[in-house]
C-alpha cells in the first residue's frame, strides 16, 4: 500500500466516524494526566485547545480523544495592500505576496493507545496581483510511538521545534495576518523536514525534544532570507546535511510558557567546489540557531516576547555554490539575529459584552457568545540578517532585511476557533532596495479558522 492509498483511507475513514460521532462538550485543561475517560470522550471534530509537542490545536486532536480517527485541519485567507515598493529580492513570492489562500487537513489513526498513525495535506496558493502566481501541495506523514509520559518517539516528517511559530502556525495562536518577520526571515516558518524526534516530560512542568532531520538544501539559499530556502524541498531523502534540533519548555508558571530551542547543521555538507586552480573541495559551512521565548497571559493581557540568534561558517564556500546553481551567488550573513514583543489586550469587557452567557437559541456554528473575544495589539520587530558579513564581500551587493517592524493590529473572535485579523505594519529597513527605493508600509486583512 503506498502513501498516497493510505491517505485516502485514513480521510475516509475519519469522515465514517464523524458522521456516526455525538458532539460532547469542549475541554480547556491543560493537564492530559487529569483529564477523565469521560470528558475525553468525544466527537471527532470537537477542539479541546490542547497542544501535543511540536503541534498546534487541530493537529493535537488525536492525543486527547478515545476516538481511534480524527479529522482536523484549518484554513487562512489574507489580503495585503502596499503602501509603496516592496522588497521582492527574496524571490520568495510568500514574503511579497497580495493574496494568500493555505488550508491544511490532518487525518490521524490510533490503532493502540501506544501507537499514532499520522497525515496531513497542505495546499497554499499565493499571487502577487497579476504579476506571479503560485501553487504549492505538501503532503506530511509520521508515525509516533507513545511510549512513556518521560519518553517518546516520532518518525517521518514533521515540524522542527524552532521557535515559536513554526510549532504553532494555525491562525487562532498568533494575532497577525502574517507570522512575524522575524519568525520568516530569521527562523524560517512553515519548516517541514523528514527526522527522527524523541520527546517527553520531566516532572510536570517540563518538556523536552530532541531531534535529527535530513536538513537544508544549501543550492536554494538566499541572502535576503538566511537559512529559510534551504527548507523547501522536503521529500528531497537526502541525509547529508542533517540537521539537530533541541527544545526544552518550562510551564510550571500559571498561564505561562517559556522556550528554548536551538539547532545546528552544516550547510552544504558533501557539496563540493572548485578553487580558482581547479581543484575540488568540501563546504565547511557549520551554522546554528538559539531561539527563546516567553508567552504570559494575566486577565484580559497577554505578553509574549522572542529572541534569536544565528551563526554561519563559510559564507564565501556557500557563495560559490549558490554561483553554481543560481544565476547569481548568494551572500549570507556569517552573523543574524531577530527580536519582538508584543501586548495584547481584550477590550471586549471595557464595551460590556462579555459578560453575555451561550445559550443553544442564540448560539450557532459561527459565534458562541461566551467565546468572543476583540484583542487590540501592538508588536516591535528587530531583525538584521547581515548582523556579520565576511571582508570578502562588497556590502553594496547585499540582499540584506535590516528591518524595523512595528504592527498595530486587532483580531475578533466571533467564537474561539474562528479569527478575523486586520493590522497595518509600520516598516523601516535600513538597507534600501536594488532599485534604490525604500519599502512602504502595509496594511494586512485576514480571516482563518480551525476544526
């Protein structure tokens, strides 16, 4: 039975189960050891807003369910109007795009308690007006072995823990349109990668990961971007650049959650070049990314901020073999970082309306009375993705992101699975674009969901 067969079997059969499944009641604990055969009885499509490690809500489904299927997923639509140039350096169409429609489906089997079948399908389509256009479908699929509260095991593509997005990328657990520019530029989002993950709890307030996966492609580096390109090609089975990822979170803190996570690969490894004699030689292109994060919610606030820090060996060796596989060498940073924080605030209470409680009559699949929310926030972003350049370069032909970023913004959740987004970012970068002009701001209009 192929991949392709297994899917199409896991998604129907998913469908069977919700059309016989009773809806029950959502769950918010936090604590999987706590929860009650009872309460995890469920309806397949029901959300209990609890996370498994390295996945956002939807895809955390099967864990706190005795349902054997589950079917989840979620969608985003965004719209971006630029209020002067844009940097489209890049080439990367998702950092310079007008419109965006991504929807992503996960099907997961549990055939024994100690044992996960797991699949997704991600389709996105993004255009940058009439200019560009692009489609892009990747399929995800990993099988988990529940062995012990302490100590895990997952095999197959999946989410490197890097950050904070990229572990937490469906709509309703960021309040932007769009990820954060440091957690695109600096920490590549939307990273899929084939790896072994071990994983697990220590005590009750800690979890820890570590990982391998196959790694970056050096060949689709670019400057603009860092490390981000080398991710694209996820089905690539090339194990020569592997990758090693660490995470630790501390949750022992009430409505709190810190992070640490870092990786490190050697970019380009088994690649090769030739000197200006001739001769041929490995890459020495060793890189590392630390990142943390803290995330605090009091009341109707909520806090969250990030920072990150990157090193690359060997720029000049990975100039020389982007020379070979672009139309032009790509210069990397030798040093990067990137930071934020952001405030966000709940002003529903202040106009009187929170206090409405749900009721059948009045509640429906769009809004739940009790759920609404209207967060006002306001974000500070710092990346510079040449912190550092190698004296062998000419800073004049840098495609370098020293941006300035601030995003005020507001989402309403008409009900908790359910956001629509607007902000306008205010951006400053320091470097002006090729065509000597400086990028405008931008306003963001975004609605999204999960299931």
């Amino acid at each position: 039975m192929n991949a392709k067969t297994l899917i199409v079997l896991l998604v129907s059969a998913c469908i069977f189960n919700t059309i016989k499944a009773q809806e029950l009641k959502d769950i918010d604990s936090i604590d999987v050891d706590t929860i009650t055969k009872k309460q995890r009885k469920k309806l397949v499509d029901s959300l209990t807003y609890e996370t498994a490690s390295g996945l956002p809500i939807a895809a955390s489904k099967i864990y706190f369910t005795d349902s054997k299927f589950t079917i989840s997923g979620f969608f985003e639509s965004n719209f971006i109007n630029y209020r002067g140039s844009k940097n489209t350096d890049s080439g990367d169409l998702e950092l310079y795009q007008t419109n965006l429609q991504r929807f992503v489906t996960y099907a997961a089997y549990k055939p024994k308690d100690w044992l996960v079948i797991y699949a997704e399908i991600f389709a996105e389509f993004v255009n940058d007006g009439t200019n560009e256009s692009e489609w892009e479908y990747l399929p995800e699929f990993f099988l988990d072995f529940l062995i012990s509260k302490e100590f895990n095991v997952r095999v197959g593509t999946h989410q490197p823990q890097i950050g904070y997005i990229n572990n937490n990328d469906e709509p309703i657990m960021f309040y932007s349109v769009n990820r954060p520019e440091v957690e695109r530029l600096i920490i590549p989002s939307q990273w899929i990668d084939l790896g072994l993950m071990t994983y697990g709890n220590i005590g009750n307030d800690f979890k820890w990961s570590f990982s391998a996966y196959q790694g970056l492609d050096a060949t689709n580096l670019n400057g603009a971007t860092w490390i981000r390109g080398g991710r694209e090609d996820v089905l690539r089975f090339n194990l020569s650049n592997i990758v090693l990822n660490s995470s630790l979170k501390y949750t022992g803190l009430k409505n709190t959650e810190i992070g640490l996570n870092g990786l490190y690969t050697k970019l380009g490894n088994e690649e090769k070049i030739r000197d200006s004699f001739g001769n041929e030689r490995k890459i020495d292109a060793s890189t590392y990314l630390l990142s943390s994060y803290i995330r605090h919610e009091i009341g109707d606030w909520s806090f969250m901020g990030l920072a990150s820090y990157g090193e690359t060996r060997g720029t000049q060796d990975l100039f020389e073999l982007t020379s070979t596989n672009q139309s032009n060498g790509e210069i990397l940073g030798n040093k990067v970082f990137g930071y934020y924080a952001e405030i966000g605030y709940d002003i529903l209470p202040v106009l009187g309306l929170n206090n409405r409680k749900s009721n059948n009559k009045s509640d429906n699949f769009l809004i739940k009375a009790n759920e609404m929310k209207l967060p006002l926030f306001v974000r500070y972003e710092r990346l510079d993705t040449h912190a550092g350049v190698s004296s062998v370069f000419n800073n004049s032909d840098l495609l370098r992101s020293d941006l300035n970023v601030v995003t005020i913004g507001a989402n309403f959740n008409p009900r908790r699975s359910i956001v629509i987004k607007a902000n306008y970012q205010i951006r400053d970068n320091d470097q002006p674009l090729f065509t000597g002009d400086f990028e405008g701001n931008r306003f963001e209009l975004g609605i999204g969901f999960i299931f």
